[in-house]
C-alpha cells in the first residue's frame, strides 16, 4: 500500500461507539418515568391509600356502634311506650298508694331485665311531681328535670349521669288517659352502664377504643369509654351521632390496627426491581445482538458485492449501500459518479404517492387544491351523492332532501319514509358529528324507540356519526328519559333520540342533546346549514352498546318511597315504555294491571299522543273495572304522563302540577315552578299560597328545561304532559318518574287521588284545542292575529302566541311546535263566561282567516 492510498484508509473511521450514547439515553428515559413513578405510589399515593382506608374503617366503626346505642334506646322508648299503654301503666293512674305503686313498679321490672330501677312518679293536678324520700323519690336534679318535661308533654332524650361511681341513664316516659281530666304519671327508667357497654362492646377490643359521649351545647362528657387507641390513631378518629339522643359514638384505631391496615411496601420494590431487570435485560440484548446483527451485515455486503445472487439483509436501512457497491463492483455505476453521490449532503426525502393518490381523480387532474377549490369539490361530490340517491333522476340538492319544516323549534321530526329517508338521515348525522366535534364530544348516544323505522334511521346516524370520527354508545330501544338520565349517568353529555314521540306512526324524528343540554331551535337551524353545507369532518369512530335500564330503575326505586301499596294500571300505548313501566312499579311494590305493554311501532290501540282525552277511554274503564287507585297513560316515547283517577276522571296536567306544587314548594319554600301559557291560573294561585313564586313561560320541553335551569326551579311542567322535577332528580321530562313520585304523595297522604283533586280550586275550561293550519302558515297566521285582535278588556302576553287574561277567565292560541296545526285553550269562571271568550276569539279569527275551519 503506498502512502497516498494509507492516508485514503485511516480518513474513514468513528469518534466513539454510538450505539452506548443510544443506550444510555434509552436506559434514563426508561428508568425516570419508572422510577417517578414508583415515587409517587410510595410516598403519595399509599399514604393516601391508607388515610382513606383508615378513615373508612373508623366511620365504619363509629356509625355501627352509633347504630346499636340507637337501636337499644329506640327499643327501650317502645317498650316503655307499651307499658304506659298497659294495664298494669293504666293502674297506676288510679292508685295514690305508695305501697301500691311498688308493687305495680315491681311487676313492671319484670318485663325490663336490662334495668337497674324503674320508678312511677304520680303528677298533681298542678303538673309536679309527687316527690317522696321512699321509693319514689328522685335522686338528682337530672332526674326531676326529666319527669318535669315528661309531664310537660315533651319526648325527652334520654339523660347519662354519673352517682357515685357508677353512670347510669335515664329515660321518661308519660302516662295517660283517654279520660278527661285524668291523673298522669311518668315512667323513670334507668339503665346501667353494663347496657350501653353490652352495645358498644367491639369483637376485638385490641382494634380501638369506642367512646360514648353526651353532648351539651358544643361541648360533651363522656359517659363509657370501651377498648384502647394510640397517639397515631387520633389522627383518623371518626364521630356518629347518635339519633333521638344527645350522645355521640366515637372511634379511634389502636396501633393494632394501624399496623393490619398497613400496606407493605415489598411488593411494590419488588415489582421496581423485576421492572430495571426488565429494562436492563432488554438494553443489555440490544448492545450484545445489534453490534452482531450489524457486523454481520457489513460482511454480508463485502463477501457478496462482487455477486450477482440475492443479498438479503437484516437492516433495511443498509440495502442502499449493498446495492451501491454491487453497482460500484459490476461496473454499471462510475466511481467518480459515487463519490460525487456519497460526499453530497442528505436533503429531505421527497413525498410518497400511495396507490389511493394515483387513482384519485384528483390527483390525475391537477397536483394541488387550494382550499376554496377543495371546498368546490366537497359542494360537488355532495350534490354528486345526492344525484345518487334521487328516485325520479332529477338530481335534487341538499335543500329539496332536508325539507327546512322538518327542523322545528326543538328537534327534528317528518314523514319517515319520505322526510327522513336515509340519505337526510346521513346528512343530518354528518352535520351533528361535525357540530359534536366542534364542541369537542368524542362520542354520542343513540337510542330509539319501537316503531317500525327507527332501526333504519338508527342504523343510518350510527353510520354518519361513525364518519365524523365520533364514537357511538347505543342504549337500544328504550324510552326519552332513559337517553337523559344516560347522558347524567354514564361518561357522555351528548345523545340522539329516535322517536316520533307522541306524533303517529308514520311520523320521527330526532331529539337532540349536546353537552347536556337540549338543542334549542337556533342551533337546531345551525344544524341545517351545517348539513347543507357538507363540510363534514372525517375520521372513524368506534361502537359500543350499554344496557342502561338497571341504573335507572335502581336509582327511582332508591328514591320512591311508597309505604302502602297502590294499585296502578299502566296504559303504555304500546310504546317504548312497554316492558320499563310496569316492571318499574312492580318492583316498587305496586300491583300494576297493565293495558297496551306490548311493543308495536304501528300502535294498533290507541294513538300515542296522551294530551287528547278521547285517546284515554280505554284507560279510564280499565281503572273503573279494576278498582284501581289510579291509572297512568304514556306517550309513545314516555316523556309525558296523563293520568286518571280511580273515580275515572282524567286529570289535567296543570291539576297534576297544582299537587305537585303542594309538596315540593312546602319542603322548599320561595322555589321557583316553571309552567306554561296553556296551564290554569288557578296554578299560579295555589303556588302562590303555599310559598312559591309561578313563572309563566313558553310551550316546549326544551324552552321549559332551559328557563328551569335559569331560575333553579325545582319543578316545571307543560300542558301537554311534561313534568320536570328539579328537587330529587336531574330537571328533565320523565312520564315514568313523574308517575312515581304521584304514587308516593298518594301513597303517604293515605287520601285518594280523587279526593287531592277535590280540594284543589275549580274552574272551566277546555282541553287543548287543535285546529288545522298548513305548517308553512301557522306561525304567520298567528303573527297576524296578534297585530289584528283587540282585546280592550283584556291583558295580553304575547310571550308564546297570543294570551289574554280577562277578570272572568282567559284565553289562547298560539302556533304548534310539533304539528301542522293552531293550539287554543280556554278557561274561566263558569261556563258563560267561558262561551264568552271563546265567541270572542272565534269571531276575530274568523275575520282574519274566513277560510279556516275552527273546531271550537
């Protein structure tokens, strides 16, 4: 080798081995994290672990002593109770002998075995106590005091005293006649401190110590102290009051415990150790094998250039070299050519074009798109599809598929088949995934109820909303209220209902929430827009399916309480709340008879929509032939509720709100009760009377939740059946709970439901009104009545439609959310002035539309 060519071979060669830097760079990224956060599970977390755990267990402790204290003096307050109401209790009423009263004390004993004494002390007629140095006599201040408030007519707490060495406890119990003017007398029965030990004894009484103390004021005694602590048990000692008395139970752990709760840090080092032998194990196989893989490699390449066979190597990134100096060695590639191409810098590698770029039409077009040309193009493939879908080959466009009727003042609803056929359905659901993910909302659920297209329209949104990249939670068929209670429930705020709700058959629709709240008719049209303009995100979401039906029923059986049980027919309608509705009550403990609980999306008994009396006939003979104590109707989607009463009446829902309002305001006075125009003045009135403040509002479950949550209302409800309790539940329309919380005023009033009815003041009126009105119309018509009318007598509120409020009675009309159709409602004072009002908007409306067919 001459000197130029040894010079040419030491340029090539290697500062130091930069696979160790890797390594050790590998190694503490590996070994941080790890050993952060084994750091944080040793002095945070387990610390904590154990506070909790500890704090739990004496609670535990403290509230099981608690209870039994609770137990053994509510029992002994019976009892005593039972032996006033005795004969032997009554006797002492009529004796005035001292020996006699022994005696009778005596007897009495007997059936009090716990007791260390039991005394009856006669009262004068100027209510003292007759008091005596013999058996009778008191033996403190404590005691007197407890006879004295006896007498009094009080129930006095049970008193803890200490007399010598011993502590006893006291308790007072008043003796009396049905006779009038009669003697009294007070049972003073005291207890020893083996009682309350026997009840606060421990299993193990090396676990803690229990302290029973009874409290004056903010300050205590203690009365037994059981068991023992530690300094450090003090730290998680846990207190219990102890119902009915002035006592408490306290808990403080010992170092036993403390030491069995103790979790042991062994596992977790050892789980450190086998996780760095893990790690080092791995880095320690890379710097041993990929030197060797490399090697290996290098000399493959060297031994193989001069060969025409295939080289297959083990490091991709090494077949450019391979293939560069097999180049070099056959001759195909100029050596000064490969120096040139070795000694250039490395530039940045160019973009690859996958097979889906070749094919795309627009990339064989052009190379870029700018984005007003890329918005062009998702307008075109838009009116492309929608070509596509076309039955008659007209090609309509977005507008003519998304009917702007069909978007109402709180949802989405139409024909089925012609207004929400699949393709509307995916423009619709593109657009709310892309609102959802405007609002970043990973995922949406989906229910739907049982008529006959709401598995198409379900699978068409799941579809859409998959597209978006949302994820979708389906609930199954099941009634609104259970989508509501879902999106409070589990880890989601934002849903779809499928559901006509209480329209026909032939009719659905989609109601909407979004971060927990219902769509309101502004973002229900941004809906619109945002399908008719098809700049849809894009992504793939993922669908799960979850049974939510146990929860719920669950958590309305853990808050209904109904003491007697009632009898119930439950009219489903054959709608979503089918099957739901009577196993709810059933397992409430109700007898339910039920009408219609079969699922049939075509509804062959009765029409789903319950505000119309005429569809509850067969209800109101069922709870007449079945004695019932009342019935409940459902609409098809069981957001709303009618009821009739066991007399056979059908109960207006403002009625319903009338006893609704008695029972909530009167635990809650000054509350807020959210109503709407179409209900009676009379429910204001009875708000009013019993504390609360009546808020008069628009017509529509979205509008009534939204002014609900405003004013903090704990109760709100519409004329048409919705009825929102705010106080026990989450402030959204639910027929079933509604139904519920009816049977439990019911229930404990012990008066029927007739009888509630009775009381309540009285009017006439009409039901709801509807009168036919083309849906391109009706909102113009009423506009037009409002400007028009003249109502000189009258206060007008043209709040929602037009409402007048005369001396006598009132009257409205207004336009409808859901149909094609006028609501009017009427209500006075007596049935000529009800004729009045009615004549009166007659008149005028047949002025303004001479064409339109009044129904009343």
């Amino acid at each position: 080798m001459n000197r130029e060519q040894q010079i040419s071979a030491n340029a090539v060669g290697a500062d130091s081995n930069v696979l160790h830097r890797v390594i050790g760079i590998a190694l503490l990224l590996a070994v941080t994290p790890l050993l952060a956060s084994f750091a944080w599970l040793t002095l945070l977390r387990e610390p904590q672990l154990e506070a909790r755990q500890l704090e739990h267990i004496s609670a535990a402790y403290a509230n099981a002593q608690a209870s039994n204290i609770h137990h053994l003096a509510r029992g002994l307050h019976e009892r005593l109770g039972e032996a006033a109401r005795s004969v032997l209790g009554q006797r002492a009423l009529l004796s005035s002998n001292e020996q006699e009263l022994a005696e009778l004390e005596g007897r009495l004993l007997e059936f009090f075995p716990e007791l260390t004494s039991l005394q009856l002390v006669p009262i004068t007629d100027m209510g003292t106590a007759t008091l005596s140095e013999g058996s009778h006599g008191l033996r403190n201040h404590i005691e007197v005091d407890l006879v004295r408030r006896a007498a009094d007519g009080q129930e006095p707490e049970p008193e803890s005293y200490l007399l010598g060495e011993e502590v006893y406890s006291s308790f007072a119990e008043l003796i009396t006649s049905d006779d009038p003017g009669s003697r009294r007398a007070v049972i003073l029965a005291t207890l020893g401190a083996e009682a309350l030990t026997a009840g606060l004894r421990l299993v193990d009484n090396s676990i803690g110590e229990v302290t029973l103390q009874q409290l004056y004021g903010s300050d205590g005694n203690d009365v037994l102290r059981l068991g023992q602590a530690s300094a450090e048990g003090a730290a998680y000692r846990a207190t219990a009051a102890v119902p009915g008395t002035s006592w408490q139970v306290s808990f403080t752990p010992s170092q036993t415990l403390l030491q069995r709760l103790t979790i042991s840090s062994l596992p977790l080092h050892l789980a450190l150790l086998l996780a760095l032998a893990g790690v080092l194990a791995g880095l320690l196989l890379v710097a041993l094998w990929l030197p060797r893989l490399l090697t290996w490699d290098v000399e493959r390449i060297l031994s193989d250039a001069r060969l025409k066979s295939r080289l297959h190597l083990t490091f991709p990134p090494l077949v450019p070299l391979g293939r560069l100096l097999r180049r070099l060695y056959t001759g195909s590639l100029p050596f000064e050519a490969d120096v040139t191409a070795a000694s250039a810098p490395l530039s940045d590698p160019p973009e690859i074009l996958t097979d889906h770029h070749l094919t795309d039409p627009l990339f064989q077009n052009t190379s870029m798109l700018d984005e007003e040309d890329a918005g062009s193009a998702a307008e075109h493939f838009l009116e492309l599809e929608l070509e596509e879908d076309s039955s008659d080959g007209t090609g309509p466009g977005a507008s003519q598929v998304l009917a702007a009727h069909i978007f109402r003042a709180y949802d989405v609803r139409g024909h089925a088949e012609t207004e929400l056929n699949d393709s509307a359905v995916g423009l619709i659901g593109r657009a709310l995934g892309t609102l959802a993910a405007e609002k970043n909302e990973a995922a949406l659920l989906v229910a739907c109820d049982g008529r006959h297209s709401s598995p198409r329209i379900r699978q068409a949104l799941v579809q859409a909303l998959l597209e978006t990249g949302r994820n979708v939670i389906d609930i199954g068929i099941v009634p609104t209220p259970l989508l509501y209670f879902a999106t409070r429930h589990l880890n989601c705020s934002s849903g779809v209902m499928i559901t006509g709700s209480h329209n026909p058959a032939a009719d659905n629709g989609l109601k909407i929430i979004l971060k927990g709240h219902t769509m309101a008719a502004s973002v229900i049209q941004r809906l619109r827009e945002c399908a008719l303009e098809g700049n849809f995100c894009q992504g793939e979401g993922r669908l799960t399916e979850t049974d939510i039906l146990p929860a719920y029923i669950d958590e309305v059986v853990g808050d209904i309480a109904i003491p007697v049980p009632l009898k119930l027919v439950i009219d489903a309608g054959n709608g979503a709340t089918s099957e739901i509705a009577p196993r709810l009550f059933t397992e409430m403990g109700c007898e339910v008879v039920p009408l219609y609980c079969t699922l049939d999306g075509s509804f062959p008994n009765r029409p789903p929509d319950t505000s119309r009396e005429e569809n509850l006939s067969d209800l109101v003979a069922a709870v007449t032939r079945e004695q019932a104590d009342f019935g409940v109707a459902f609409d098809g989607d069981g957001d709303r509720l009618a009821v009739v009463s066991g007399s056979g009446e059908v109960l207006r829902t403002d009625l319903l709100l009338m006893i609704f309002a008695e029972d909530v305001v009167a635990r809650n006075p000054g509350t807020d009760v959210v109503f709407d125009v179409k209900c009676s003045r009379n429910l204001a009135r009875v708000i009013t009377k019993h504390g609360g403040r009546p808020v008069l509002w628009k017509t529509g479950h979205a509008f009534m939740k939204e002014k609900m949550a405003e004013t903090g209302a704990l109760l709100g409800g519409e004329f048409s059946g919705h009825i929102f309790f705010g106080e026990r539940w989450y402030g959204f329309d639910d027929g079933m709970y509604a139904a519920a919380r009816l049977a439990e005023i019911i229930s404990n009033m012990g008066e029927t439901l007739t009888a509630l009815v009775a009381a309540l003041p009285a009017s006439t009126s009409t039901p709801e009104i509807l009168i036919p009105v083309p849906e391109s119309k009706k909102f113009a018509l009423v506009r037009r009545f409002i400007e028009q009318a003249s109502f000189p007598d009258g206060k007008i509120n043209t709040l929602d439609g037009i409402r007048v409020d005369f001396n006598y009675g009132w009257g409205l009309l207004r336009a409808s959310n859901t149909g094609p159709a006028l609501t009017a409602r009427f209500e006075a004072s007596d049935p000529q002035s009800l004729q009045a009002i009615m004549n009166n908007f007659r008149s005028q409306l047949a002025e303004i539309e001479p064409e339109l067919e009044l129904t009343f």
